[in-house]
C-alpha cells in the first residue's frame, strides 16, 4: 500500500515555530490533519465485488471525496469478512447472506446491490432450464449425460472453484442446492471465475455458476425451476441462487470507509452497481 508523505503540514509546522506563533493546540490541528491526509481506505474480500465494483467506484469516491482505496485485496468473501470482524480490516466486500452467528458480531454492513449466481452451459448446448433438484444432481454426480436432461449425449464436465476455498460462489451453491451432499469428485476445479468462463469457453460439455458480471458471449445462463436470473426474479428471490453484494466495517467503521458506504447507496454509486449488477432500488 502507497502511503502519501504529508510534507506540506509539516513545512506549515516549521514556519509556524520561527514566527513564535506554535501554540499545542496548533501542533495538534496541524498534525492531525497531516495524519489524516496520510491515511488511505483499503478493501478486502469478495472478488465479485473487488473485480467489477470497487476500482470505478473508488476513483469516482477519491475524485468527489479526495480519500483514495490504497489497495483492493479480493481472497473472498469469507476471509474479507474474517479480517474484519479481527479488526484487521476497515471495509470487506461479501457477495452473500450473513449468517444468523455472522450478523451477531461487531460489524455494521450495508446492502449495495443484488447478483445471481447463474448457471451457464456452452452455447452450443440447446439445455435451457434446469430444475433444482436435476442442478444437485448435476453437482453431485449423480447426473453425468446431457441427455438425461434433455440434450445431447455427451458427458457433462463439471467446472468449479475450490468448495473448501470460501468463495461465494461456492457457499451459495453448497447452502441453497447441495443439501448437505458433496460435491462430485471429478469435476474440474479452477481458482477464480474468470478462469472458469474461459474453461466453458472450451468445453462445448461444460457446465459452471459464475456472477452474472462474468458473462461473455459464448455462454448462456440458464433458468432455474422455470425463473432465469434477470432483475424481476433476483430482486424477489424467485431465483434461488440470489444474492446481495455487502460491504462490510467493524461495528465503529472508520469514518471513510463509512462515507465509502454511503457513497455506494447514492444516485453516484448505485450507478455504478448498475454497471453489471441489479441496484437495491
């Protein structure tokens, strides 16, 4: 992280001492506004929103604000929210629900948008709807051919991340279709959704669930139990593989990292949630 030298406060300090002007309270102002201007607001957390959200919105911020992200850190949902509930961290993006023991600790979080986790296929696959129970299956293994749910026969590749990693994605799919059942085995495991577009790019048999901010021509989603993840059915929850985009501070925020906050639910930044993501209004 770039820290600024607050030069300039401290040649106004100097100049003050030789007039015989310097009283304490004058250090005081003089040097808390000096740390002040050292100071830099950095992020953690969820790469949904580390990747598609915060670098626009935080040059937007520095331009209206003149506090600058002094880095963006995006090793997921889970660990962003761990470091600040530690208070090793001022400001965590989640990209899911807070669970009942989650929202008990010290922390002050708004929601700032909504995105689905949608499930995409190759776009060569003509399969357009997926029941929830055929996604587990899927998942699980116990469905390996297209044809068993209506396409081509053809072995189904399945492309994740890393259950065990904490990503998002992951925890949604686990909580909301999984019911406690392991994931296949023999699936084909990348590191992040990039990486998992670009797998299903070559893989006409794939199949994988990614933000809808990670969409690429090539690939289509999916509708799930009859409701494809669009604005309507995301905002309602119709599509089961909902989410809301959090930012998160300990419970007594940083007071920029709470102007971040509020900034992000103004006309300014919900613009820019709207971008790629569903806005809270």
């Amino acid at each position: 992280m770039s820290i600024r030298k607050p030069v300039g406060a401290f040649l106004h300090f100097k100049a003050w001492m030789k007039l015989g002007q310097f009283t304490p309270l004058l250090a005081i102002l003089i040097l808390g506004s000096a740390a002040t201007a050292a100071a830099e607001l950095s992020y953690v957390g969820s790469s949904t929103l580390g990747d598609h959200i915060i670098p626009a919105a935080a040059e937007a911020f520095a331009r209206k604000t003149g506090v600058k992200l002094g880095s963006i850190a995006i090793q997921g949902s889970g660990q962003g929210l761990e470091l600040v509930v530690r208070g090793a961290a001022p400001l965590a993006g989640v990209s899911r629900g807070l669970t009942v023991v989650e929202k008990q600790q010290r922390i002050y979080y708004q929601t700032i948008g909504y995105d689905a986790v949608a499930v995409y296929v190759h776009g060569s696959n003509r399969v357009s709807s997926l029941s929830r129970a055929t996604l587990k299956g899927i998942y699980a293994g116990r469905i390996r051919n297209w044809k068993e749910v209506g396409g081509k026969d053809a072995p189904i590749v399945l492309i994740t991340q890393n259950p065990a990693s904490g990503r998002s994605i992951m925890v949604e799919l686990r909580d909301h279709v999984m019911d406690g059942v392991a994931f296949r085995e023999d699936r084909r495991e990348v590191d992040r959704q990039p990486d998992q577009v670009a797998a299903l790019l070559s893989e006409p048999e794939g199949i994988t669930a990614v933000s809808l901010a990670s969409a690429r021509p090539g690939i289509n989603a999916v509708a799930i139990e009859g409701f494809p993840p669009d604005p309507r059915s995301v905002r309602s929850g119709a599509y089961i593989l909902s989410r809301p985009l959090l930012l998160v501070t300990p419970a007594r925020p940083d007071p920029d990292a709470r102007r971040f906050v509020e900034f992000m639910l103004s006309p300014e930044g919900q613009a820019i949630v709207a971008r790629s993501f569903i806005t809270v209004r």
